[in-house]
C-alpha cells in the first residue's frame, strides 16, 4: 500500500488545515477570559434576573433559596435583601416606576415590594415587609410587569394578568 508522507502533496490538507484554524479560534474564544466579576452572596443558585428600568447599574436577583437580593453592578455589592418565599424564587420583575418589586415562587404567593431610590442610595425598609400578598392556586414560574400601565402578569399552569390597584 502506498502512503504520502509530503503534506502538501496530501489530498485533505486543504480540509485539515481549514479544521486546525477553526478549532485555534473557537479555543481562543474560550479562554479569551471575558469574565468580569461575580455577584457572590446567594446561597444557592440564582434563577431569575430583572433589570430596573432607569438605572443602569441596578439589577435584582432571585435564587432558591428564596431570597431577593437588589445589586449595585458599579460597586458589585447587595445593597438590599429579603427573604421572600418559602422554596425557590421563580420570577422576578421591577415596576415600570422603578419603585418596586414583584417576585414569584413556589409557595404560590406573589410579593409586590416597595423599594426606595434615593440618591442613588437603597433605603430599607425599616420591617423589610412585601408590601402587598397575592395569593394564587398554583406556584407560579414568571412574572413581568407592564411598562406603561399598572398590571402584571403571571404564569403558572395558566396565564394570567393582574392590576396592582385592585
């Protein structure tokens, strides 16, 4: 049997090479180290994220641990906690206004808190209280609020939307 030891006269060299500089770039790409920082403090695993609709460097985190949790991304820091439910925390969502909370879990409660925003300093409340309790049939996997109106909306094993006056 003959072999062809010159690689160039190697019929898939073309194939090959072209195979070896893909793999170089998807290599490169993995360890090009993109990773910023870690917002640490949760004591199980986050499920669900929301930004808040003003400020940029606001973000509110909810895990299974049932723990809300407010972080200053500039400063990487929590700047406001609340043990929110019983079991995993589902959804999270901010008002529209940027003046309050809702969060979702398993303990089929949805948990409307109000949160100040002042001077770019979180205010705790002094009883770290949900403002309001929503009681449902079922434990609810997301939540997401209304940009303009004052509604939101769940779901479960059913979709449904909800006004925070009534």
């Amino acid at each position: 049997m003959h072999r062809n030891v010159k690689p160039e006269l190697h019929q898939f060299e073309q194939a090959r090479e072209y195979t070896r500089a893909v793999n170089a770039v998807k290599l490169d790409r993995i360890f090009a180290k993109p990773f910023v920082g870690a917002l640490s403090g949760h004591a199980d695993g986050v499920y669900c994220l929301a930004k808040h609709p003003r400020q940029l460097t606001c973000v509110v985190s909810g895990s299974a641990d049932g723990e809300v949790r407010v972080w200053n991304l500039g400063s990487r820091e929590c700047v406001w906690k609340a043990g929110a439910h019983k079991g995993f925390v589902r959804g999270v969502s901010v008002t529209s206004a940027g003046d309050g909370i809702l969060s979702v879990g398993d303990d089929k409660c949805i948990r409307l808190w109000s949160m100040d925003y002042d001077n770019r300093n979180w205010t705790d409340p002094v009883d770290n209280e949900p403002e309001a309790v929503f009681m449902g049939k079922a434990s609810y996997n997301a939540v997401d609020y209304h940009q303009k109106n004052e509604w939101f909306c769940t779901a479960s094993n059913a979709v449904d939307v909800w006004d925070v006056n009534r």
